[in-house]
C-alpha cells in the first residue's frame, strides 16, 4: 500500500511567511502576508451563570480565498457553540438558535477585519439552525439539549458545516457533518440544492448512501473544487462505522468522494490515516489530480499530560489511487469477500487490486511553527503557489465542563494560558507546489 513519507517532498522546506514578503498573492497582486493574523471583533453571545463567554468567534472550521480579492478571505463556522451534555449522545447548544454563517474577512497588517457576515438559508431563505436533523433526514442519534437540560427540536434543514469552496460565479457550496450533505448557496447564503445519500434535499441528486453509515459529528470535514471548476472533492473526517463501530476500531481507511457538478457522477478513494488518533481535518486543490490534505489528532500542543504528536499537510494525488465506487450503490458500498473496505487488512486490499491515494508530508504544524498551540487546525487553502493559510476552530472560547454537567468553561490553551481565538497562520513553502 502507499504509505506517507516522512520528508518533505521536492525540497519543500517550511519558512513562515515573512512580515514584509512581496507576493505571491491569490490574485498576482503584492499582498504582503504576516506570520500570522487573529481574527478581529469577535462578540459575546451568551455568557453562562459562572460569568465565562461565549464568543462569535467560531469561524475557523474553513477557510477560502475571495476570488479576484488578494488579502481577502471566507472563514465559516461550523453548527454552533455546543459541549457534551450528561444524556448519552447528547449535546448542550448554549445559543440554540445560532445561524451558522460564512464571514468575510480582509487581511490589515496582523489582524483579519469581518466586513461581511454571510448567514446560511434554508431554499425557503430562512435562517438555518445547527441543530441535528431528524432521523431519515441525516440524523446522527444525537440528542440536542438546552442550558437547562432540556430536549430541544431538530432541523430539517440544520448543518453541521465544515467544507466551503468559493465559486467563481459568486456562489458558495459547504459539506456538513450530519448527513453527510453537500449544499450549494447563492452569494447571500441562500441554499440553491443541497445533496445527500438519502435524497432528502432539494434537486434530487445522491451522495453514495455507503457515506450514511458516517460516524456522528465525523461526516464530510473537508471540500474542495477542482481548479477547471467541474468537480468537488469531499474529505470524510474518519473511518465510516461500515458495517458498525466495533468492526472499525481499528480502522486507518477513510473516504475521499468526488462529485461532477454537470452530472451529478460520483467517484470514490481511500486515504489511509497516519494513526487511529487522527482525522482529517480539510483539503484544498492544488490541481485537478492532487490536492492538500489536513490531518490531526485532538490534543493540545504543550499539554503536559497527553500533548499532540501529530497535525500534518500532505499532498495527495487521486490518480495513483483505485475508484472503490459501488456500482449497485449499495448500503455499505463495494464489498471484498464480503467484507467491506473499511475492515480489510492491508494485505487484503492490495489483492483485491485497490490502492489508497499517495501522500507525501509538506508541512509538520507542530514541528514547523514555532509554538502553535490550538488543538484544532480545520482549515486550509493555497494562496497563490507557496503559501498555505491555516484556520484554527476556537469552539466559541468554551469547552464541556468536566465531570461534564450540561455546562461549559473557557477553552484555555496550555501553550498560552489564553482563551482559545481564530488565529489564520501563512505558511510559506520554499519550493512552489507548481
């Protein structure tokens, strides 16, 4: 099988973009890229009886650039604040009724400027929430709760946001963790279609109904669009608990799936995950065969008690890996012997003439940038050829409280002794990724 390299590829050495470099920039222009930038003017939108915030804030689960606007860029929440609540599979939404949201930001000096706040709709043009769907809808078990404990609804219509492309024409389209979907927006966030395994959206085109069997809150983390604009590229975050979760415990296989915006045609491929530790996190396109890939584990960097070995950038190719699509579109995809991919050995799959997708390492975070301390990169994207940005998720400054109680605390980062806070850091590359 194709196992990640341990080097840097090409001579793609790591330097942090300088404070003062003259390019390049997502457009040709001389935008000038800092170290890196936090995000400017978050809000306090709850505050719980114990006095800790919540802030608005929570935008880094992605990031785009603007097309046609160096230095400026999208940045996406995901469903909104939440912490683990004491119901099995349940989860505290301190702020129920927030409207996840697509910011647009622009890049002075070391801060990122909110000039825009693009909030997602249903078709309807309603605000949507970030509470699970209902069963059949892409729900994932979970039950959705209030400060107080109480059960809250669910939403048709509800994402768990985590993959933005921004198109060309002004239009936007996000994966989410529930269903998985995919929904495509208009330039005001209204939902133009929005795709899944079940059928269940609008316009009528399916998702492979293999990508249903999602673990819950590790569905589609990552999307990106092909450079000739004709193909999304969903990254699905873990292993599919195909057939169940104790048959892939130990499971390195994770999906890749392309879709083909004219017809609707789907492709498949693995990625084998470094350690059962880790998932991914984000791609982005490099070209319409090779794409950057963000895997992490959950740790905090600095910890001492259980600190994070691995946040890595590879570069993948789909070319060197096999279409494992299901003709027949079956519940639990293609099968090898009755089994399916997600439990075979490697051995297995290499005699069943299947190839996971290569990966070569280009930028180790945690060895690379001197003390990053967030336990969540999500986001990546190539500014111009040599420069990757990188967008943390800050969970809103709040974690679950512990022994988790229905109530959260201030998410402090060991490394700093700080709240956590959206932070886009500029990689720069030595070597041009083309």
């Amino acid at each position: 099988m194709n196992k990640a390299l341990r080097m840097a590829p090409l001579g793609l050495a790591f330097l942090f973009a300088c404070q003062k470099n003259d390019g390049p920039s997502d457009s040709g222009g001389n935008t000038s890229y800092p170290a890196k930038a936090r995000l400017a003017g978050a809000k306090v939108i709850y505050t719980n009886t114990a006095g800790t915030n919540v802030f608005n804030g929570g935008y880094g689960s992605s990031i785009a650039s603007v097309p046609g606007e160096a230095g400026s860029f999208y940045l996406m929440t995901d469903r909104g604040p939440n912490v683990d609540g004491t119901i099995k599979d349940s989860k505290v939404f301190p702020v129920p009724a927030f409207n996840p949201q697509i910011g647009k930001f622009r890049l002075s000096g070391d801060s990122m400027i909110l000039v825009e706040t693009i909030p997602i709709k249903s078709a309807a043009n309603t605000p949507v929430t970030g509470l699970p769907n209902p069963a059949g809808s892409g729900g994932t078990g979970e039950t959705a709760l209030d400060m107080n404990g109480a059960t809250l609804g669910t939403d048709a219509e509800g994402i768990d946001c985590e993959g933005l492309v921004a198109a060309p024409d002004g239009s936007f389209w996000i994966s989410d963790e529930y269903g998985p979907h995919i929904v495509h927006l208009d330039r005001n966030g209204k939902t133009l279609e929005r795709i899944n395994p079940f059928g269940t959206g609008t316009g009528g085109r399916k998702l492979p109904l293999v990508l249903a069997t999602r673990r819950a809150n590790r569905g589609m983390e990552g999307l990106a669009i092909t450079p000739d604009g004709k193909t999304l590229v969903g990254l699905m975050q873990s292993p599919l608990y195909n057939p169940s979760k104790s048959a892939v415990s130990n499971s390195l296989y994770t999906r890749i799936v392309t879709f083909d915006i004219a017809t609707g045609n789907t492709k498949q491929y693995l990625y084998k995950l470094d350690d059962k530790n880790t998932a991914n996190s984000e791609i982005t396109a490099i070209s319409n065969n090779s794409f950057l890939v963000l895997e992490r584990d959950g740790e905090f960097p600095g910890d001492p008690a259980k600190p994070s070995r691995i946040k890595r950038i590879y570069k993948i190719d789909l070319s060197t890996g096999t279409d494992v699509s299901d003709p027949g579109n079956g519940a639990n995809g293609r099968l090898v012997n009755s089994k399916t991919l997600e439990v075979l050995s490697d051995e297995e799959l290499l005699a069943a003439g299947i190839k996971t997708v290569s990966k070569t390492l280009v930028v180790d975070i945690i060895k690379d940038i001197p003390d990053y301390p967030h336990d969540k990169p999500e986001g990546i994207v190539l500014v111009g050829n040599n420069i990757i940005a990188l967008s943390n998720d800050d969970d809103f400054g709040i974690l679950p409280a512990d022994p988790v109680n229905n109530n959260y605390i201030a998410k402090i980062l060991p490394r700093t002794g700080k709240v956590d806070f959206n932070t886009v850091y500029f990689i720069r590359l030595a070597t041009p990724l083309f």
